[in-house]
C-alpha cells in the first residue's frame, strides 16, 4: 500500500488557502481547528482525518473529494472526477446555482456511462452533490430528456 504523501497535501492546501484569499488563521476558524495544527498539516507534518479535510473542504469551498484524493484517500480512478468537480466548484466566474447545475449535469453523463458508480469515501460521507432531493440521475436512456433540462420528470 503507497504512503501517504501528506506534504502534497499540505502544498496543496497552502495554495488553495492563498487563491481563496485567507490568512492561516482565517481558515483555521472557518473549519474549526487551530492555528498550529492547520499550519503543521501545511507544512506536511500531520496527516488531518478525513473529516477535518471535509472541514477544511467547507471553508475553502472546494469539493472534499479533491482533498481526499490529495490525502490518498479516494483511489486513482476517482482522480478525474474529483479533479472536474473541483474545477467547478472553484471557477469564480460561475454561480452557485451554476455550479451545481453543472455538476449534476456531469455527474449524469458519468452514471449514463457507467463510470459514476456510488461510493463512498472514508468518513461515512456521500459524495453525491445533490441537495434538492431528486436522485441526481438527469436524463435516463430512452427517454428523449435533454441533459441541462429543469429536472421535470419526461
């Protein structure tokens, strides 16, 4: 089993702290954990949990599968599609709306093509994005539906 590379990590939460504008101790606050241990998870020097990653996740509002990759937690082929998911989350030019709109929208065509099985990671959380209720499915096979459309059943 590979070791985890928790200095990768932490470069990668330095940088992701720094393009959302946040002092060390503003995103220590925003996710509930001290200044030296989020400075020490930074320099590579502690290994968070999988649910302080999703703390830290909230605060910088990046998707936690893109700290759990990082981390070594999800595996290599859940890679891309956290890599997307990120990219959404973190494109300043679109809305919240826009955002999850999107990602339901990828996350359909993905299921469509069976590469968007459930999982879920460690920490018990589901990864499913989808907050409005309906199962996130978008368009089924046969149906006609057009992906992007408002979600009314065909």
């Amino acid at each position: 089993m590979a070791s985890l590379n928790v200095g990768n990590l932490g470069e990668f939460l330095r940088e992701q702290r720094r393009n959302a504008q946040l002092s060390l101790r503003q995103l220590a606050d925003a996710a509930g954990v001290s200044n030296p241990y989020l400075s020490q998870i930074e320099r590579g020097l502690r290994k968070p949990s999988a649910e302080i990653l999703q703390q830290l996740a909230k605060a910088l509002r990046i998707s936690a599968e893109t700290l759990y990759v990082q981390a070594g937690i999800l595996d290599a082929r859940d890679r891309d599609e956290a890599q997307v998911t990120s990219a959404i989350l973190t494109d300043p030019a679109l809305n919240e709306r826009q955002k999850h709109v999107l990602i339901q929208i990828y996350e359909s065509f993905r299921k469509e093509n069976g590469l968007g099985a459930d999982r879920t990671p460690a920490g018990g959380k589901d990864t499913d994005t989808d907050t409005d209720g309906d199962s996130g499915t978008g368009p089924r096979k046969g149906t006609g539906g057009a992906a992007g459309s408002d979600g009314e059943a065909p």
